[in-house]
C-alpha cells in the first residue's frame, strides 16, 4: 500500500535552529516526510490558509488535498509573535491544524500552559531527539486524526436526529462535555509522565511524588466522568432498578461521614446528626449511596477550605430527610430551576471542573424511591439540598 506523504509546516526565525531540525528529519529517513520553511507568524498563517499552489513550491505540494499541512512545528518566538500569543494568534486563525510548540525554555508551566491554549505537545530545542521528534509529530497527528473523526461522527449523529431537537442537544452538549473533561486529565498525564521519562534523574523525589499525584488524580477524575455516564445511560435506557432492602439509616450514614471525611481530609469538616426514632427503612443501598455522595462532595467541591458542611438525617412521619447544607459560593438565582437538567453547571462556577451531571443523577435515583428532593441557595452565602425518601 503506497504512504501518504506527511507535510510539515516549520515556523522558525532562526537559521541555525531550523538547520538543524532540516538534520534531525535527513537523519531520521522519513522519506513520506516533506517540510516547508517560513520564518513569520503572518506566512505561516498565510501558507495554512493557501487554497492555490502559487506561493508554494510544486515539487512539494500537488495536490489541493496534499497543499493542506498536517503538522505545524511552531517557534514561541518569532520577530512577528512572542510567547503563547504566537500559539494564540495561529490557534485563533487556524484551528484544525495540530500544533507542536517548539521553544528554548524548559519551562513545566509555560508548557502546560501551551497545552491548554491547544497544542498537541512540547519540545525544547536543544532536548530534541529523532526519536522526541518522530513521536512527537505521529502522536499529534493521530490525535488530531481521532478528534476530528469524533467531530464527524458528532456532525453525523447530529444530522441523523435532526427532528428530535431535545436529543440533539444532549448529544451535542455530551460531546463538549466528554472531549474537554478528558482532554485536561489526559494532558496532564502525558505531560507528567513525559516529565518522569526524560527528566527522572533531575527531580528530587518530592517533585517524583507530585508528578505520579497528578497522574493518579486525573486517573481518579477520569474513571468517576466514566461512573456518571455508564450510570446515567442507565437510567436513560430505562435498566436502572430499585432494590430496596433493610437499612440502618443512621449506621449507613455514619459511615458514610467518615469515608467522605477521610477523601476530603483537614480541607474541610462534615457533622453528622441524626433525629428520630425509627432508623430501619426499606431502601436501595447502592441509589442512596449515590444521592448523599453527590451532594455531599458538591458541598465540599464548591466550599472554601476549612469549612463546615453539616449532613442531618430526620426521620419522623415514615419519611427520612436528609438535608446537606454548606456556606459555600451559592448559586445563583438565574440558574436554580436549571440545575438538574443534564450537564447543566451553574454560571459561578468559574474554573471547577465538572460535568453537570451529578444532580441529574441524584433527582433520578431520588425519583426512582418515590421521593422529592428541594434545593434552596444564596450567592456568597451557601446551600441547603433536602432530599425525602419515605421510609418503606
């Protein structure tokens, strides 16, 4: 099967740097491998943007198909461009084509940063090997590859259900939601795990242990985005049942104080109290574990540090209340009838991540008990969440 030649655009002012990437490519006999020089911000966008052969030499690009560049190598400092704004500014005028950001500084936070404004990786000039630059280079047009595939697959599903406005939404919404959840922990990991490879014997073992943290922490933040999709397509396709079985409420929620307390640490502080006389209630275990953990991480997520979040259980007149209050940021009154809507988040939120999940799948485990559950807020002065189940 013949390969498709690869077209790379170079973006560097510096003679000797661009030299020696011309070197790295001859050594590393990639012949489908063919690269254009440009020295500004404004040719490279110009040469990205070309639709005509013209200004471009022939022998290395024929076809309208092949006059597209799969690949931009792409110097932070340019005498048109200087730092992100570069990245920026390309990002901004040419955004579907993948970006590898090229600089002098081995510097973490500009790296992640590069990141962020949506570069596919990070290479420091004078750390650049064959093997760097080839990996580099194949893994940003892959994933390139992948997002726009989901981008069709998107644009097709959306054509498909066009008579069905409400689906369509939800999947367009879902899509958002899933490719920016999933790029920051994946991103990060990769960054990390790049960190650990080629700079191992440089990190003392305290910065060896943040790293492998932040690994283990996108890993985490990952598998719950997987939890709440599988759970909600659960109750979507209508397979999500209700067993109840006999509980101890109090018990149950003890324990449950305590594990949530350990997860949050010193950071903040749960009090748990109960009322009542009659603690045994038929309900399902797994829905009501769902509900109170929600809610309660809720609390915590949008509570300053060194808060108290107070959980009470009522029960009384065969119904058990459960009431989570915090003195966190609030909600804002505009927002408050569309919080359980699916992947709906507040307008306050600001940089907190989330889905915009967790209070749709607690309204329907609390629905699928027969129960009601009411939420009252105030912006800079907190939450109160009831939620009442009865109790058989």
């Amino acid at each position: 099967m013949e390969k498709l030649t690869i077209h790379i655009l170079l973006v560097e002012d510096s003679a000797s740097d661009a030299h020696l990437l011309h070197r790295i490519f001859i050594n590393a006999d990639q012949e489908q491998w063919q690269m254009l020089h440009v020295e500004r911000l404004s040719e490279a966008i110009e040469a990205s943007r070309e639709n005509s052969a013209s200004t471009l030499d022939n022998s290395q690009l024929g076809s309208r198909k092949q006059r597209r560049f799969d690949l931009v190598l792409l110097d932070l400092s340019l005498a048109d461009s200087i730092g992100l704004d570069t990245l920026k500014e390309f990002r901004a005028a040419v955004p579907d084509i993948p970006v590898v950001v090229l600089t002098g500084v081995d510097d973490e936070d500009l790296a992640l940063q590069a990141l962020a404004e949506g570069a596919q990786d990070y290479l420091v000039k004078d750390k650049i090997t064959i093997q760097r630059l080839v990996r580099a280079i194949r893994y940003a047009i892959e994933r390139s590859e992948i997002l726009n595939q989901l981008r069709e697959s998107e644009e097709r599903t959306r054509q498909a259900l066009a008579k069905e406005q409400e689906l369509n939404e939800l999947k367009s919404n879902f899509v958002a939601m899933v490719s920016h959840e999933f790029r920051t922990p994946m991103t990060t990991i990769r960054t990390a795990v790049d960190i650990l490879e080629y700079n191992s014997n440089k990190l003392t073992d305290a910065r060896r242990t943040k790293y492998f943290e932040r690994i283990q922490n996108a890993i985490n933040q990952m598998l719950n985005l997987l939890d709440e999709i599988l759970f909600l397509s659960k109750t979507e396709a209508a397979k999500l049942e209700y067993k109840p079985t006999l509980l101890n409420l109090e018990n149950f929620c003890s324990e449950l104080t305590d594990i949530l307390q350990l997860n949050a640490g010193s950071k903040h502080n749960i009090i748990f109290t109960f009322q009542g006389e009659s603690i045994q209630a038929q309900i399902d275990e797994d829905l009501l574990n769902c509900i109170l953990t929600n809610l309660i991480s809720n609390a915590i997520k949008y509570s300053p540090e060194n808060d108290t979040i107070w959980f009470d259980l009522i029960c009384k007149n065969r119904l058990a209340i459960f009431q989570i209050k915090d003195r966190g940021m609030g909600i804002p009154l505009k927002d408050q009838t569309h919080l359980f809507q699916t992947f709906y988040r507040a307008s306050n939120v600001g940089v907190i991540q989330g889905t915009g999940l967790g209070l749709t799948i607690v309204k329907k485990c609390v629905e699928l008990h027969g129960g009601h559950i009411q939420l009252e807020s105030e912006q800079g002065v907190g939450t109160t969440v009831i939620v009442t189940l009865p109790l058989q």
